[in-house]
C-alpha cells in the first residue's frame, strides 16, 4: 500500500500543472491503474512537438484521436494527416460501451461522448477542400528541393523565376513552368542568352523530366489556383472549439512525392504566414502526421531537411508538429531529439532487430524507480502507453505507464452519405472548389512565339519581293540602262561641242 501511496504522490507531484491542460488518464503501477493519478499535458508545452508510436494494433489512432479531440474542446485548431481514412470519425459521437465505462472507472472520472467540428481536406479528386499552391507561391528554392535538382539546375530554375517576375507573367502550375523551360532553349534562347546567359539543354531535359514524375503522382491536381490560406486551418465554430481538419491520402499512399510536395508547402507557408508568438500559453496549431513511418521511409533528403528545420524553428509561431509511427527509430535522430510529448505504446520483440529497437526506445525515456523501461514497453495492453511530457516550466515529467482515456468521438470511419453530409455544410468546400485558369505564363508565352513567327514571315517576303522588282526591271528596260550610262553620256557631249564650234 505505501508503495502505491508514493507512486501517487510522484505521478501527482510530477504532473501538477497551474495552467490549462489535456488530462490523458490515469498512471499504472504493476500493470493497474491507479485511480484519479492523472497523467496531465500543459497546454503551454504542447507547441514543443512530440510522437506517438508503438507496434500494429495497440491504439496509436485512438491516442491520437483523444489528442485532437481534445485540443478542439479547448479551442485549439488540428490537422491531420490521415493515411488510413480511419480518423473521420470524428465528426459523430461514441456511441459509447459498458467496457469504455468500466475503463473511465478505473481512470478516476465519466466518460463523456462528443462529437467536434471537422473539415474534410484532399490532395486528390476525392471530394473535401481542396488544397492547392501556386508555381510562384512555391519559389525556385523550394521547387528545386522538391525536384532534388543539382545546383546547376537550381540556377536554371532561379532564372526561370526571375524572368518571369521581369516579364510580370505569372506562374501559376506546372503547365506554365515547362512552357518557359522549353521557351528558354528553344524559342527564346537569344533572349535569355542576352539577358541571363546561355542555358543548357540538357539540365533543361532533366528538370522537365522530374517535373513530368512529378506529375505522374497527381500533382498537377495540387499546383494552381485557387491558392489554400493557412489561416482557414486555425478557424473556431460557434461553440469556441477548435476545428479539425482532416487531410484524407488513403488513395496517395503510394505517391510520396506527391506528399512531400504538400508537406514542404504547408510547413514553409505557416512558417512565412503566422505570426511571432514566443512563449505562450497554448498553441495557435497542431499538427499530427499519422504513419509518419512511411513519410520518412519515401522522403528525399530535401525534405527532411526541411522538416529538421522546421521542427528547430515553428515553435516559436505557436505551432505543434506530432508524428505517428510504429517504432521511434523510424523517426530522424534529430527530429526526435526535438520532441516534447512522447507516448509509447507497445513493441513487440519478435527478433533480435527487434530487441535491438525496444533497448534504444527505452533509453530514449526518463529513468524511474518505478518501472523497468523495457520490460514496460513489451507488456503494455491495447490502450495503454508510457508517457513522458514536458512540465510548465520545460522540465522532463515522470515516466508514467497511463491507461489512456477512450476517445469522445466515433472509432471508425465514416459513411459515405455522412461525408457527404460533412462536406455539404462546409463553408470552405465551396470556397476552395472552383477551379480558376486565368492567363498565366503558358498563354502569354504561346501568343508571343506566335507573334514572332508571323514577324518572322513578313520579314523574309520583304527582301524577296524588292529583289525580284529590281532584277524585272533592268530585264525589260535595257535601253534605259544603256542611255543612263556614263559612257553614253560622255559620248553625247562630245558630239554637242564639236557642232557648237
């Protein structure tokens, strides 16, 4: 009894919070909860990034389900990245379960079924918002880091912008960028010579050929207009909840090009658009990218050297990034040393690789009198996880083994008639749904190839028709030509002089 006494004193010590904070459940000791032994988040560190991770099948969804429920209830907006198009759910409440009652029992409070504002976000023709950037909006920095370019070719690419930013052609999608690629070395090679020096074809070739696998993976979808304002991400419904906006790839999970481009998008746009906020009291915006596993895995090094980063510098814009994997050696060592919240569900040590990554995961947490760490990580059920946070004032918390809360909202997805339902209420499905084609730099340059080839016509028939006028004329006029000679002329007046005299 006094060892349970001194584990409640410590969980309850350790997790003592002045401000807001999201209550997870409650701490375990020997495999029991300990009832009202609360395993509370401050909202004031939740902008310190974190990860979910642990084996097939031992809750992570539903972890990251109770997060994004709970942010929104405390006016916190979310996005997710929803892989699996199991997190729609969200939008209708529990229908609830005697065992889920039994749960919040042991946890120490009652459980209450919600449901919570969602918008349906899309990369792809499924139906939902739909996200979209410009050419321009994208700079020839990030464009080529998307294109793993080299950096002669990234100097083609900064010159192909700036010529367009002198022409005042606006580039819009990938249609625009290729016409002004092929303009460059072909129709207009004297004047990008003249202007910007001489451009290979060859690294033209190259760019044009991962543009064209780019769109092979659908992005011709994502580049054009109308543009996605990060700030619709942030938006609070009428009851002052947060809204979760759930970004659906179940039909891009075999494009990561396609998603990276999207990620490297979104993190460089919040970072350019939001505001300073420093040391707040709770974030502006959080982010979850469930199977981040599969990111990393497919990602070029361009983009995670944008997530490092961003992961290093968005904080302080009050943002929250969270990454939701299977094991956390799938995550980059210096991403992971940047993270603030770890919940770590179950391992499961099947080989010796396996072993391996469960001795590293559990170095990777706080030591406790309390727990052997590895032994923890390979017993935990369905619904529980080792918890390690961040306090108020940026201290590491106790390691807590926690029987998590259940989820407010549905476990599962949902219908098609209550997506449809979803998006017929949304505000901005109708906002981001027509697609606008203006003139961009694809027609500009095509009127002005045409023009040239027209002038280019007349100028060879005007030299054509003089000579053939000159050549007629001294033909059917030879008399005149012998008349209007020097030596004629000289004879005539020789002929006047001598009859004068």
């Amino acid at each position: 009894m006094a060892g349970t006494e001194d584990f409640f004193d410590h969980i309850e010590k350790g997790y003592a919070t002045k401000g807001d904070y999201i209550n997870m459940g409650a701490a375990m000791l020997n495999g029991e909860a300990v009832t009202n032994a609360f395993v509370k988040i401050p909202l004031k560190t939740l902008n310190r990034h974190g990860l979910i991770a642990g084996a097939t099948g031992t809750g992570k969804t539903k972890t990251l389900q109770v997060l994004a429920e709970n942010l929104s209830e405390k006016g916190i907006p979310v996005m997710l990245m929803d892989l699996k198009g199991d997190l729609s759910g969200l939008a209708q409440p529990s229908p609830g379960h005697a065992k889920i009652d039994e749960r919040h029992a042991k946890i120490g409070f009652p459980f209450k079924a919600s449901s919570f504002p969602v918008e349906i976000l899309s990369l792809s023709e499924q139906d939902g918002v739909k996200l979209r950037a410009t050419v321009s909006e994208f700079g020839p920095v990030l464009l080529s880091r998307i294109l793993d370019l080299s950096e002669t070719q990234s100097g083609i690419v900064a010159v192909v912008f700036k010529y367009c930013d002198d022409q005042k052609m606006p580039l819009l999608d990938l249609k625009d960028f290729k016409k002004v690629l092929q303009y460059a070395t072909g129709a207009g090679k004297a004047e990008f010579t003249k202007e910007y020096g001489r451009i290979s074809t060859s690294s033209t070739g190259t760019i044009l050929r991962k543009i064209i696998e780019l769109e092979q993976q659908g992005a011709e979808l994502f580049f054009g207009e109308k543009s996605f304002d990060v700030n619709d991400l942030t938006r609070i419904d009428e009851k002052g909840r947060g809204y979760i906006n759930i970004l659906r790839l179940t039909d891009i999970q075999d494009r990561p090009k396609l998603f990276s481009t999207f990620m490297l998008s979104l993190l460089a746009e919040i970072y350019d658009t939001f505001p300073e906020q420093g040391d707040s009291d709770r974030p502006e915006l959080i982010l979850f990218i469930d199977e981040a596993h599969l990111i990393f895995k497919e990602a070029s090094k361009a983009l995670l050297d944008q997530i490092e980063s961003i992961v290093k510098l968005i904080r302080s814009k009050g943002i929250g990034l969270y990454f939701v994997t299977q094991n956390p050696t799938d995550v980059p060592n210096d991403v992971l040393s940047q993270l603030g919240l770890k919940v770590q569900h179950a391992l499961r040590a099947f080989t010796a690789r396996d072993r391996k990554a469960i001795k590293l995961t559990a170095e990777n947490y706080p030591e406790s009198e309390f727990y052997d760490t590895k032994e923890v990580l390979t017993s935990l059920g369905i619904g529980e996880a080792l918890i390690s946070a961040l306090d108020e004032k940026g201290r590491p918390t106790p390691l807590a083994a926690t029987l998590l809360r259940a989820p407010m909202s549905r476990m599962d997805v949902l219908t098609d008639k209550e997506l449809k339902e979803v998006n017929d209420k949304s505000s901005l499905v109708k906002k981001y749904g027509e697609v606008i084609d203006r003139e961009s730099a694809y027609e500009i340059l095509n009127e002005k190839i045409e023009t040239a080839e027209k002038l280019a016509e007349k100028e060879k028939s005007k030299p054509a028709a003089r000579k053939k006028t000159s050549r007629a004329s001294t033909r059917q006029n030879p008399v005149i030509k012998v008349l209007t000679s020097a030596t004629f002329i000289r004879g005539v007046l020789g002929v006047l002089k001598k009859v004068m005299r």
